[in-house]
C-alpha cells in the first residue's frame, strides 16, 4: 500500500498480570510510539490502539500467588501499567480493557460469526486434567520439557526458550503447576480453528509480504513448511476467568485468551470511534499495523490473519514490525525472579527522565536480534551523547544568544562551504530520519538525528563564536544563525523520539510543531525573531544513581539463590515420648568462657525452681557478655553430665539455619522463670 487515507497502529495488549518492564518498552511499545508520533508529524490519520489483556491463565495463577480474585489483579496491573505508559509519553488513543462489556460482546459477536459460517471444528478430544486438583488445565497450567529444544519449563503452548507454538500432549515428561502432579488425558469437547486446512491462504498472504522483516518472515514461513506443518488450533478453553463461550452446550468454557485478546484491538477501537470505528477496520485504504515481541509473531501474524479471513469482513496487516528480546545486563530478563527494570519504578527514581530512557532503549533497541541494556551504557549515553553533546550544544546556542543578542535571531551573512553544509544536513534530515522511520529502522532513524546534534556541536566548537565576536562580528552573526537553525530542526524530528525534551525546546526557541514535510528546509527562525534562554536540556546521571539500581539487580540475584533445604524431619516419637521432655523458661544470669574449650561457655541459667549450671556449646556465636539477662529456652530434665570437668544439668534449645547459624528459642515476651513451654 504506497500511500494509506489512514493507519490503525496497534501494540500488543500486555497481560494485567504484572508492571511493564524495559523489555516490554524497547521490544514493542516504544518503537510503535515512535512510529506513530511520526505518522502524526506527517499529518496522517492514525489511530494507536492498546489496552490490557485482563482473561486468560496468567491471570488466575497470579491472582491464586497473591490469595485475591482475578479481578483485583487485573484492576490493580491495569492502574499501574495505564499511569506509568502516560507518564513515558506513550501516546495511545486509547488504553482499554479487554474485561470491559464492549470486548466481551464484540469477541462473543466474533466467535458467533465464525461458527454461524462453519469456520469451527468441533471436536471431542483428550486434554490434560490435574486428578489432585479436580480441573482440566489450560496450557499455560502446565509445564514439562520442550521437544524441541529440551527446556525443562516449557508451558503447553509456547517454549520461551526457543520460542517454539506447542501442543500440551507434546510436552515431555508434564506436569501440573496447580499440584505438580503428572496431568492424566480426559475427554472434552472444544471448537477448533482449522489451521491445517487455511495454510495454503495464510501462505499465500505471507508470501505477498516478503518486504516484512526478516525475523518475522522467515518465523512464519517456518511454522508454514514445517514438516507437520499448521495444526487446528483450540479456540475455547475449559476454565472459569474469561470471556464465556457463546452456545448452549459450552458450559464451563471461555474462549482461548489469544483468541479473545487481537480482537481487543477492534473493540478498543469501536469504544474510540463510535460508529465511525468500521473505517478503521474494514477499509482497504486503510493500513494496518501489529507492533510485537518475537514471542507473538504467530499470533499476531498467523491465527490473528486466519481469524480476520474467516471472519470475511476486516482488512489484514500490512505489517508486523516485530522486535526480537531485551536483556538486562546480560541475562534474560525475568519477572518471576524480579530481573527487570520495572517502568513504574524507573519513573520515581529518575523523575523527569522520561526522555533518558526513551534515548536509550531506542538505541539498545533488539531489531534484529537480541540486545542487552546495562545500566552504565544508560548512563554513558545520557553524559556522553544527550548532556556532552546534543545538551551542550543546545546550551551553548542559547546562553550566547542572549549574551550577544538580546536572543534575537542575528543575520546571516556570506555563507562559507562550512556553512553552507550545516544548512544542508539540517535541509536533508527530514527526509534521511523519515526514510529509515518508513522501514522501522528505528536505531538508524535515532542514529541519523543525534549525528545532526554531533553536526551542530562540532560546528560551534570549530567555529567559536566567542572568540570571532572579539574581532569579527559578521562573521558571529553568521556562525549564530547557522547554529540557532539546527536547534530548531533538532526541536522538530526530535518529536517522535523525546518529546519531552523537543517539547521543551520548541517552548524556549518559541516554534510550533511542524509537519515532516515542512521540516525540509533551511530556515526556521528568520533574523530578528526571538528565543528564550531556557534551562539545561539534559541533567548528568551520577554514579550514586546506577549503583543504586545495580544494587536492586543483586538483592534480586540474592532472594533468587537456591535456598539450602532444611535437615531430614527425625523418625516419629509418641506424644507419651513428648510429654516426657520438660521445657521451661529461664534467664541467663552468669557466663564465661569454658577453660581449653573454644566452643564452649559455662552459664548459670535461673530455671525458676532453682539455679542451674549449664554448658552450652555457643561460644564462637555469643559473647559472655551479651548474653547475661536473656531469656531462653531450657530442656530441664536432660539426665545431667559432665562435659570439659564442669557438670552440666539442661540443654539450652537452639534453632540452627542451613549456614550453621544460631538463634536463642526464646519466648516472644518476657514470661516468669519456671514457665513451662507446651
């Protein structure tokens, strides 16, 4: 499609089961707000589609984890994940839910119209159940070995080691996530989308996209001449959290969450637009775009489209600009054990660095392959590139602007080659940003407008400016002209990719946002109009900053150790066995050091019925000193006897860790001496 009437940008609905993290930004939110910050800037008619994914496995496991319904969770992910995409500046249209009524019926409508055509199989088939648990088990409820790759937490439907679409039956060795019990086969009936018999029109539209990208094209053409090739795919899910089957004999049923979740983008969009929604939707004028992690191509790519083709009546995307997966400091970031930079927290710790962030995850972006974000290549680009020369330059433009002209746009005189190719980078920017934006090439495109930030900078600092204003004034005059216009083209592009910062500096040189298309020029503030002075663009992050940051990574790295496993329990006594121990409290009122005895202190522990001496093999933990006055535990009517000479009556009870530490079983409030522990 050369030139669409309109787009619909979508971003895939992130499940409300958790906080978005950097991986989530740079693999497919940021890029897709990018891209349609752009559009808008070219004047296009776009719409930017996103919401939560409310239904669904994750759901239920997680609100099972926190003891709360599934409602709460989705209420409280939904809150978080809503305010923290408008405080980066991620410019949706529309933030919806997909546990809203307009989803529900316009999904139900969707699966009703697909099975009034016959589009469905149904199909009566064996499907894991848990026997502990007493349920069948949706896909991601189960766990076991990936066929292909040997993972040994694969779920039912997808290995996210190797990202492979499975079948729960083809899982080695499962299991149940509920009980961890090995899942039996039982029959039960669902309605399946017959990939297998649409492969040859999926194919087809595939094949008429060979201009997508590499990664997600030749991810599709795997799975479409795979040697199994396409299977039917499930469309319903026996579960009770989700979006209920439509039919009469489908109780207990909901549809599968990839099936309910794409069409969201099209509820989303009817809560948007009202009845002006089908245009957006149904209209081959229109261009419709999925931005994704590599993990959704076949979602989004193949069952999505198949869905749409049944369907009969929607347009199918022109493009699916996937990324591939963000690592953070060289490991693969995980929300189960907390390795990840959560957006919510970012923005508390770094208020007002949106633009910082943005910056970056642009530029580690992992287009077309794996990438990795550390938290010292955040800060070097942040000191290095924003504040030393895209910050620096900016500053240094206006402070003399003002120093030398009241910041009135001074004129330019002859134009030297020098000048001459300022002018021009700053003319051909437009088109240069644009044209890698147009083939979401988004790293380039970042790379193409800080390199005219480098050009600007190395202008000045070759030029200066505050050395000619002492002997040639024209020629400063002309130096600041030259400047003052890559500011202002900076002011522009820099939209899509800061808009924070463009914002701000559009306010101080006093411009309105202009189209693309009118940035192709050479002349932004003719001579005699007036900047402001502003503020400093850019602030340094210091080391304090990321060491905090890496010190939450290693707490994170500590909590997920393996914890060492407690001591075997002893064999069984009797309760007569018990009863026959006679506990109680004392206090500690004399120790010392036991002679020629490294581990050993001698206490007079007070028992209440008498004083006690006690050896207790505690030295290398406790002083002497802080242990007088404290209240413990005594086993009273051990049979006493001698340990280094000293005769020792009772055992002081102790409770040991895995590293051999020691602490005092003590009562958790002062208790009379004597006081028999049951």
């Amino acid at each position: 499609m050369s030139d669409p009437k309109r787009y619909t940008v979508t971003a895939a609905l992130p499940y409300a089961n958790g906080p978005v993290h950097i991986g989530h930004l740079a693999g497919c939110y940021l890029p897709a707000d990018i891209y349609v910050r752009y559009l808008r800037q070219r004047g296009k008619d776009v719409k930017f589609i996103c919401g939560s994914d409310e239904h669904g496995v994750a759901i239920i496991m997680k609100a099972k984890a926190e003891g709360v319904t599934p409602q709460e969770i989705v209420d409280k992910y939904n809150g978080i994940m809503q305010s923290a995409f408008a405080e980066f500046g991620i410019s949706f249209d529309i933030y919806s839910r997909t546990s809203k009524k307009i989803h529900h019926d316009t999904a139900s409508d969707f699966f009703l119209k697909l099975y009034e055509k016959g589009c469905f199989e149904e199909k009566e088939t064996e499907q894991y159940y848990d026997p502990e648990a007493d349920q069948f088990l949706a896909d991601r409820y189960i766990e076991g070995t990936c066929p292909n790759c040997g993972f040994e937490s694969a779920y039912g439907d997808q290995c996210e080691s190797c990202g492979t679409s499975l079948n729960p039956t083809e899982l080695k060795d499962p299991r149940s996530k509920l009980s961890g019990a090995k899942p039996i086969l039982k029959k039960t009936k669902h309605w399946f989308l017959p990939l297998d018999h649409l492969s040859g029109k999926i194919k087809n539209y595939i094949q008429q996209h060979k201009d997508w990208k590499p990664n997600v094209y030749g991810q599709c053409m795997s799975w479409l001449e795979d040697g199994a090739g396409l299977q039917a795919r499930s469309m319903t899910r026996d579960l009770d959290w989700g979006i209920k089957v439509p039919l009469k004999d489908a109780e207990g049923k909901v549809l599968y969450v990839w099936f309910d979740a794409p069409i969201g983008y099209i509820s989303a969009t009817k809560e948007l637009m009202g009845d002006d929604w089908e245009k957006y939707w149904k209209d081959e004028d229109t261009s419709l775009v999925h931005f994704i992690g590599k993990d959704n191509i076949v979602f989004h790519a193949i069952i999505f489209p198949a869905m749409l083709m049944e369907h009969g009546d929607f347009i199918l995307a022109d493009q699916v600009p996937a990324n591939e997966f963000l690592n953070l400091e060289g490991q693969k970031i995980s929300t189960s054990r907390n390795w990840a930079v959560w957006l919510h927290e970012y923005l508390r710790d770094f208020e007002g660095k949106q633009d910082a962030l943005r910056y970056a995850l642009c530029a580690a972006a992992p287009e077309t392959k794996d990438n990795d974000f550390t938290w010292k290549d955040f800060q070097t680009r942040n000191n290095s590139e924003l504040v030393g020369i895209f910050g620096n330059f900016v500053n240094r433009v206006l402070v003399l602007m003002q120093k030398y002209y009241d910041g009135k746009v001074p004129t330019a005189h002859n134009l030297t080659e020098v000048d001459k190719e300022v002018l021009k980078a700053v003319q051909e920017a437009p088109a240069k940003i644009g044209s890698s934006l147009d083939k979401y090439k988004f790293r380039e495109a970042l790379a193409s407008y800080i390199s005219l930030a480098r050009t600007g900078n190395k202008y000045l600092a070759d030029e200066e400016p505050w050395k000619k204003v002492k002997t040639d004034a024209g020629r400063t005059e002309t130096i600041m002209y030259v400047a003052v216009q890559v500011c202002a083209q900076l002011a522009q592009l820099g939209e899509p990719f800061m808009p924070f910062s463009s914002s701000k500096l559009r306010e101080w040189l006093q411009l309105d946002l202009m189209t693309w298309e009118d940035c192709a020029i050479q002349e932004f503030l003719p001579t005699g109009e007036t900047v402001l002075r502003g503020e400093l663009l850019f602030e340094k992050i210091e080391d304090e900053a990321v060491e905090a940051q890496l010190g939450k990574l290693e707490a994170a790295k500590e909590s997920n150790k393996p914890k060492p496993q407690a001591p075997a329990l002893k064999e069984e006594i009797s309760f007569d066995d018990f009863m026959k121990m006679d506990i109680r409290t004392g206090t500690i009122l004399e120790a010392e050091k036991v002679k020629k005895a490294d581990k050993l202190l001698q206490l007079r522990v007070d028992i209440g019925v008498e004083q006690r001496t006690i050896v207790s093999g505690i030295a290398e933990h406790f002083k002497p000193e802080d242990i007088i006055g404290k209240q413990v535990s005594v086993l009273a009517n051990l049979a006493p006897r001698k340990i280094r000479g000293v005769e020792s009556k009772g055992m002081i009870l102790m409770a040991e860790d895995a590293d051999g530490k020691l602490v005092f079983a003590s009562p958790s409030q002062n208790m009379e001496n004597g006081s028999v522990v049951r």
